[in-house]
C-alpha cells in the first residue's frame, strides 16, 4: 500500500530543505543522490576539499542568515576575488579596478568608453547593448563582453537583462555595496564579508540544517509522477501518496515523469536554455601560498570562466597538508576530451595565474560533469515557465529552486524559497 504524505519534497539541496524544514512533520524529503546539498554539495579527492563550482555564505536574507548560524559554527572574513587580465591579476571587479593594469594604453581606453557610457545601459535589451552602454567600449571589449561569452557560450544578443542589477557589479566612481538586509541580493564587491563552515567543506551547511527535516530519504530516485492518483513512484517500487509535491528538479525532467503532459508545454519546455559544467578537480600536494578565493578569466590563458581556491575559505581547510583548486568550464552537452587533455589545459592556466608554480606541483585531478549547471536567462525564459508553473500548480506540484524555477539564484536564495514556500502550503493546510 502507498505511504501517505501530506507533501512530498523531490530533492534534497538548498531548496528542498528549506520547504521541507518549514513544514516540518507534514514532509517527506526524497532525494535519488546519497549525498545532500544539491549543486551546493561538498567532495573530496585525495585528501583535499572542494564544493561543487566553489560556495561561500552571504545573504540579504536574515532569516537565512540566523537559520544557518544557528546551525553550526560559521567563519567570516572578506572576500578575496580578482580577474587576470593582459597577464596580472586585478581585485574583482574589472569594472572598478581596471586603472591598476600595467598596459596604458588598455586603461585610457576603458576610461574614455566610460566616460563616454555616462552609466547609460537602462534602455539595453539585451546583455550584449547592457555591457556596452553600460561600461563603454573599452570595459566591454576587454573584459566584460569576452567574460560572459566564455561562461554563456551563446550570442549575448539572445540573453535578457532582468538579472543584471544582482550579478554585475558598478563601474568605478558608483558607491555600491552587497547587501546584507532587505532580501533583495545586490552584486558581490571586493569587500563583501562572506561566510564559511568552521570545519569541512560547504556541504556542512546542508548536513547540519538537515538535522531538521523530519523525514529524509537519500538515493531514492523518482521515476513516476502520478498527478491524477497523487502518487510519486521510486526507484526500487516504493510508493508515496501526497496531497501537495514539491519538486526541485529541473522543470525540463519533471515533465518527463508526468503522464499527459500537453505537447505545447513540451515544446515550450525544451526552449528553456541551460548551461552545463565540466569541473576540473586539482589536487595541489601543500598548502597554497595566495589568500585568493576567486578568479575570474576572460582570456584564452585557462579553460575556466572561474577558478575557485577552495582551502582558503577558512582556518581548518587551511590547516590541511593537500589543498584543492576547482575550474569550472562552460561546455555543451555531452562534450569529449581527450583524456588529460582538459585537466591539462586548466593546470598549464594555474601556472600563468600564478596560483600554482609548477604542474609538478599537482598530485592528481579529475573532472567531474554537472549536465545542469546555469539556466540561461533568455528572454522568453519567464513566460514560459509561469506557463510550465502554472499547469503544475492545477495539479499539485510546486516548483521551487534554481531549475524549479529556471533561475540564476545561489544556494541562500534557494533556501529563502524553500522556506517561504513551505510556510506557505503549511498555512493553506
């Protein structure tokens, strides 16, 4: 006989947590993973540490921010993020740093384009016209336009703007802080205070607010939604029966599992644009010498968009003898390598950063792929997910989360939906 469940919660990362924490006994939380968190989850390789595309805390959120500290103990420190550009690194932003480049000629033109930019960008219709009126010329060309081509991989003409005021930071001489109240997030800066677990990696985050959700099952994958019977099936032959379900798979997946969903939603789903992610796992054998946590790359010197030095995140990650440096690379879907030839490409961009001296300095490295990485935030990307939403909703099934929801949100703002989402049902019970 089915179990039943007054909700069932799919998913066990940010925000499968957070709606499965507020609601408390009324939920159940499946997860086909044996590991929680999600795309914010923690690995370890030949004694180092790494988190899936490199994690820190901060939020506008405080009702976030006290749940976690609450949690488990928590280290701050600032933020040390820089962008190699014309072969030296930067503090992050480009935008604000850009005159501390050795090669003139690449500073007077950033300045000029700027000045001619006059903080313009409001009319811009698309990511492309925003760098460009937004920076000027100079800023574009140089760092911006290159940057998001090298993470997006598509024309920046097909990308909507809606999400640019929380991601890309002013230009210089604009008063700008990150937010840390309001609920509303505001682009990171090279002083943002970010947050850390005292000890392990990222995913202690999500192992101790796990300690809350009344019921958690682990590697128990979905593989039928039944809206008419109100009935979820796993893998192996359980069976749920729920009165609400709350899912953070990708919307695309969840149709998959649905009978009779309408071929014009299909067809609308699989217009919905994401990025996948090799990530290149490196295993230094000491201790790194650089306080960096960040680096952003434009160029052709790496593979990477962004490279994360994981173990200077805090004290105990410091302290460990075997430290781990994480490349996350844009790619299609189900792109080859060569084997080494990837791993290689990002230790030869280790030693021009200047993060490592030598590629004898590695012990080992693996990738690892991630298939859904970042929605792409196309414009017709929100029509068509209110559609999507909408037609589960009549049925049952909330969506909540980056791919629930098709939205380039961190893992604080997952959990804030999660919560809020979950009070909410609770309260219509």
């Amino acid at each position: 006989m089915p179990v039943e469940r007054r909700v069932v919660v799919i998913g066990a990362g940010p925000a499968g947590i957070g709606a499965g924490i507020a609601l408390g006994q009324d939920a159940v939380v499946v997860d086909g993973c044996p590991e929680l968190g999600g795309l914010a989850r923690t690995l370890e390789l030949d004694g180092a540490v790494f988190d899936l595309g490199g994690h820190s805390f901060h939020t506008p959120h405080g009702d976030v921010r006290a749940l976690v500290a609450s949690s488990l103990d928590m280290v701050e420190q600032p933020r040390d993020a820089r962008c190699f550009s014309h072969g030296q690194m930067i503090p992050y932003p480009f935008q604000a740093h850009f005159r501390e480049l050795d090669d003139p000629e690449v500073v007077r033109e950033c300045a000029a384009g700027l000045v001619v930019a006059g903080g313009g960008g409001g009319a811009a219709s698309n990511l492309e016209e925003f760098l460009s009126d937004r920076y000027g010329a100079g800023i574009a060309e140089y760092f911006l336009l290159p940057y998001n081509r090298k993470l997006w991989r598509v024309d920046l003409r097909h990308l909507a703007v809606d999400w640019v005021g929380e991601r890309i930071a002013a230009p210089e001489g604009t008063r700008e802080a990150f937010a840390e109240s309001g609920g509303r997030r505001r682009p990171l800066q090279d002083d943002t205070t970010v947050a850390y677990p005292a000890s392990g990696g990222f995913g202690e985050i999500w192992r101790a607010l796990a300690r809350r959700l009344g019921d958690l099952r682990l590697g128990k994958s979905v593989v039928r939604v039944d809206p008419l019977r109100r009935e979820i099936s796993l893998f192996g032959g359980e069976v749920l029966r729920w009165q609400r379900l709350v899912s953070t798979m990708p919307l695309t997946e969840l149709l998959t599992l649905l009978p009779d969903v309408p071929k014009d939603l299909l067809g609308d789903a699989d217009q919905l644009g994401f990025l996948s992610l090799a990530l290149v796992l490196v295993v230094i054998g000491h201790p790194v010498d650089t306080s960096i946590q960040r680096v952003y790359c434009a160029g052709s010197e790496s593979p990477s968009h962004k490279t994360v030095v994981n173990h200077t995140s805090s004290p105990h990650l410091r302290s460990l003898p075997h430290h781990g440096i994480v490349a996350e690379v844009s790619c299609p879907v189900g792109q080859i390598w060569r084997p080494g030839e990837l791993e290689n490409q990002v230790i030869e961009g280790l030693v021009k950063m200047r993060l490592i001296k030598a590629p004898s300095e590695v012990r080992s490295a693996r990738i690892v792929r991630v298939r859904y990485g970042y929605p792409v935030p196309t414009h017709d990307r929100p029509a068509i997910v209110e559609r999507l939403r909408r037609w589960l909703e009549e049925r049952g099934i909330h969506t909540v989360g980056r791919f629930g929801e098709w939205a380039y949100i961190n893992s604080d703002e997952a959990l804030q939906r999660g919560l809020v989402l979950g009070r909410a049902l609770l309260e219509s019970a």
